[in-house]
C-alpha cells in the first residue's frame, strides 16, 4: 500500500518566496525593454505568488481539528485554496498572459531588447530551478517507491500545483529567451508575441489540470481502489464476517479517509464464539424441562448476539485503523 503524505510548508514557502524575486526582476526588465513575452513572464510570475500563497494557506487551514462545525476536519481546505488557486492561474495567468500576446500581435509595438533582459532572464531560470528542484524533493519524499508518472497522478493538488507552476514557469523562461532573441535577431516582433501566447497556453492548461483534480477531491473522491480492495480483504479475512456489502468510501484530506460499509455476519462462527466457554449439551439438560428456565435461555441468547456483534464491530474498526492509518472514520452497519 502506497503511503500519501502531506506536503509540507517548506516547498510551498520556497516557491512563494522564489516567484515574489522573479517577479519583481521580471517587471523591471518588462518596463525597460516593451517586451510583450516579458510582461507575460512578470504576470506569470505574479500570478503563481498568489496562487502559491492561497495553497500555503490551504497546508495551513486543513490541519485544523475537528469541532463541533466540522466533525470530520478541516481537510478540504486544502482542495479549497488550491481550487481558488488552479482558477487564478486560468483568469489572471493565462488571460493576461494570451490578451498581451493577441494585441502584440495586433499593434506590435517597437522592442528594446538590452543585455539586461537576458541576465534577468538567466537569474530567474537559476531561481525556478531551485523551487522547482524543492518541490521535486518533496514528492520523491512522500512516494519514495513510485515512477515520476505515478507520483504526479498520486500527488496531491498543492504539491502537483507547486511542482507544475515551477516546471512550466522554467519552459516559461525558456520561451521567453527564445522568443526575445527570434525578434532581436530577426526584426519581427511577430515572435516576442507568439512567445507570450505560447506562456498563455501553458498556463491555461497547468490550471485546467489542477481544476479538474481539486474539483474531483472537492466532490468527494473515493479512495484509490487498491487501497479499497485491501480493506475489503481484510474485513472479509474476520471469520465472523461472511460478506461486505455496499462499501464506499471518500477522502477527507491527504492522507484521512472515511468509509461506510455494510457487512453479513456468518452466524455459526457467532454463535461458537457466543457460546464457547459452556457446552450446549449441559444449558440443553438445564432447560429442556423447565418453561421459565428455557425462556431465561432465550433472553440471555436474545441480548448476548446483539451485544457480541457491536463488540466484534469495534474489534474490526479498530484492526482497519491500526492496519490502515489513514482511515480515520469508520461506519460500519449490520445488513
């Protein structure tokens, strides 16, 4: 069973901090040189140091305990701020970023491409490099045993969204040189404003994958199935349950699931387990000729089951919890 962990503070605050410096150096070689990619870049930059701070907000809401509102947490928090975060990536990131690139197109306007833009450039691909390589130590930290594919579809949304920003804000950088130098060398500033539409599009699609994920968490997600096929195994693998019944389940946060089932008890492993400290054969001789001693039987038999089944219920739920950790929340109802 794949373990998940929350992401913590420290690659999300890198990342907060690393944007804030590239985008203000991002803005001054923007205003300097009327660069339509750059401008694109500032507002990228921009863009992910909010969104980085809505997540860190979310990491720092979710950890709340339960209360009397909100029985089972403050998880979905985090879903939440990186929800708000995913959307301000696709209206201000990629909106901007493609209506600047469009009018360039439309009324290009004379570039003043000096030495500066490129340094800048330079200093902020060092920058993102670095926040990026926080956020991939993280990851490979909480899913030490899995694939690069498998740990970004495993990843939780902030961790996926700090990871993604950073990687696309690299191949940002990388347009924007690209782009910058194709004009410089050409005349045509037709490909400065291709270069901004092209950061556009990356953004649009990095937040409709972050959307589409959060949203998924937000509507309430069933645990991963193998993980549900291992539950399941395990409560078959009691021998007083014969059969699990309607099981469903749903993430509360990273790592906090909750699941209801309904089960069938097998009744002769009751019913050994009910009366395995007296022989039937002596009870029988006890009641078989006495009325009022027989009904005395049935009452002790009425009321032992019903008490024995709510016993094994809490024997099973707490087996799930020590085997699996990251149930927290366990409804389990007799069919």
């Amino acid at each position: 069973m794949i373990v998940r962990q929350t992401v913590g503070f420290v690659p999300v605050a890198a990342a907060v901090l690393g944007n804030a410096l590239v985008t203000m150096i991002k803005a001054g070689a923007a205003i300097t040189s009327g660069s339509s990619v750059m401008f694109s870049e500032a507002v990228h930059s921009l863009a992910d140091t909010l969104n980085q701070a809505f997540i860190l907000i979310g990491v720092r809401r979710s950890y709340k305990k339960p209360d009397d509102d909100f029985g089972y947490g403050y998880g979905n928090e985090r879903f939440f701020w990186a929800l708000i975060s995913a959307c301000g990536i696709f209206f201000i990131g990629a909106g901007i970023t493609l209506y600047n690139g469009v009018s360039s197109l439309i009324n290009p306007r004379p570039l003043e491409i000096h030495t500066l833009v490129f340094v800048v450039l330079g200093v902020s691909f060092i920058i993102e490099s670095l926040t990026l390589w926080v956020a991939a130590r993280g990851l490979r930290k909480s899913y030490p045993d899995a694939a690069w594919r498998e740990r970004l579809v495993l990843a939780d949304p902030s961790t996926l969204a700090v990871y993604l920003e950073d990687s696309v804000a690299l191949i940002g950088v990388a347009v924007a040189t690209v782009s910058i130098g194709a004009s410089y060398y050409t005349g045509n500033v037709f490909w400065d404003g291709l270069g901004s539409i092209v950061i556009g599009v990356l953004l649009a699609a990095t937040a409709i994958i972050l959307i589409t994920k959060n949203r998924s968490y937000l509507l309430g997600r069933s645990i991963p199935e193998d993980e549900r096929e291992e539950i399941i195994s395990a409560l078959l693998a009691e021998p007083s349950i014969e059969r699990v019944i309607d099981f469903k389940s749903s993430v509360l946060g990273i790592g906090v699931y909750r699941i209801k089932c309904e089960i069938e008890f097998n009744g002769p492993a009751l019913f050994k387990e009910a009366y395995q400290r007296k022989y039937l054969k002596e009870q029988y001789e006890e009641v078989k000729n006495d009325y009022e001693t027989f009904k005395r039987f049935c009452v002790d038999y009425a009321d032992r089951i019903p008490r024995l089944m709510g016993k094994k219920i809490d024997e099973v739920e707490l087996k799930l919890k020590e085997h699996f950790p990251a149930v927290k929340h366990i409804d389990i109802e007799i069919n």
